[in-house]
C-alpha cells in the first residue's frame, strides 16, 4: 500500500471494496500527523534560536519517521485482518460440526482483529505525545502544524477505537473483551487530554 498514490488509494477507499475501509484510513490519518511532527522537527534542524534542542529535535526526527512506517503498515495489517474475518465468515456451516469449526475461527479471527486498530491507536498517541513535545521548542512558524498533527492522530485513534469495539462486539471471550474496553477507554480519554493541553499551548 505505500506505493499506491493518493488518488489510487481514495479511488480504492470510495470504491465498492469493503477494504480498504475505515481502519486503514486511521492509520493513513496517524502517519499524515507523524509527517507532520516530521516537518516542523525538521523546520527547527539547524536554528541558532533552537539550539538547546537540537537532540530533542533530532530524537522527534528519528521516532517520527518511524511512527509513519509503522503506521503506513497497520494499513494492510487492518486490510488483512479484514480478510481473515470474511475467509471465517465463509467457512461451511452445513453440520453441527462445521458449525463449530466456524464458530471458533471467528472468535479467532475477530480477536486478531483487534490487534491492527489496536496498534493504530497506540501508534497515534505517540504521534500526539511527540508533538506535544516539541511545543515552544520548535519552529514557532510551523507550531500551528503541531495542532494539525495532534488532530490527525487524533482522529486516527477515535477511528482505531471504533473498529475496536465493532470487532469486540462479536466476541464471547469475556475476560477478553472486559480487558480491551478498559484498555480502549483510557486510551481515549488519554487522547482527549493531550489534545486539549496542545490546543491550549499553540494559541
């Protein structure tokens, strides 16, 4: 998917595919936040006036370019956990026991599920905590893009959240689903926080 273009990808997104779909384009918004981060990180490179940061801002560099691989990754992962669910959804269910062979698969499959937008959503509070970081350490012209970046990624996790849930829907593994909830709730209220301590530092 990296080397497929905007268009191509918008094309493949608006089509009638049912993926690349809602999961992917999280993680798609997580990595245009992590290029953001990028951008700014690399505004401030070099600049006398931010000298004392230089390490700071070539460490947000460095994570930054590695939070958009990651996150250009979860794309397909989502894709292919897509795909898992659909191969259970077909399976025979003719017989009481391919019933249940499909009924496991699925469970299966739905948990695995959650693994990509679980990724996507923790990969894309990073991407809000790098760019909280670099607030009033970084090019001051660019500081609004810090804002535009903590917005992606934020809409990344809220987006990441919802196929969570859509997938823990489906599950009977109780001890399961209870931990993901948890797990999902204080991931979106941490989310919440940071985005409104990074508006409230860039006005």
């Amino acid at each position: 998917m990296k080397n497929v273009t905007i268009s191509e990808y918008l094309e493949q997104l608006g089509s009638s595919s049912p993926a690349p779909g809602g999961g992917s384009s999280a993680a798609v918004s997580g990595a245009m936040g992590a290029a953001l981060v990028s951008m700014v990180a690399n505004l401030t490179t070099g600049r006398e006036k931010y000298s004392e940061y230089q390490a700071l801002i070539s460490d947000v560099i460095s994570r930054s370019q590695k939070l958009i691989l990651d996150l250009t990754a979860c794309i397909r992962k989502d894709m292919n956990a897509f795909d898992d669910v659909m191969s259970a959804l077909r399976m025979p269910k003719s017989t009481e026991q391919e019933k249940a062979e499909r009924s496991f698969a699925l469970q299966e499959a739905y948990m695995k599920a959650t693994a990509a937008p679980i990724e996507t959503a923790e990969k894309c509070l990073e991407v809000m905590k790098l760019a909280k970081s670099i607030i009033h350490k970084s090019n001051a012209t660019a500081e609004c893009d810090l804002v535009a970046a903590a917005l992606e990624a934020h809409a990344g996790i809220k987006i990441a959240l919802v196929n969570v849930n859509v997938n823990l829907a489906a599950i009977t593994v109780r001890d399961f689903v209870e931990f993901k909830r948890e797990w999902a709730e204080n991931i979106d209220n941490e989310a919440d926080k940071l985005l409104r301590e990074i508006q409230e530092a860039v006005k």
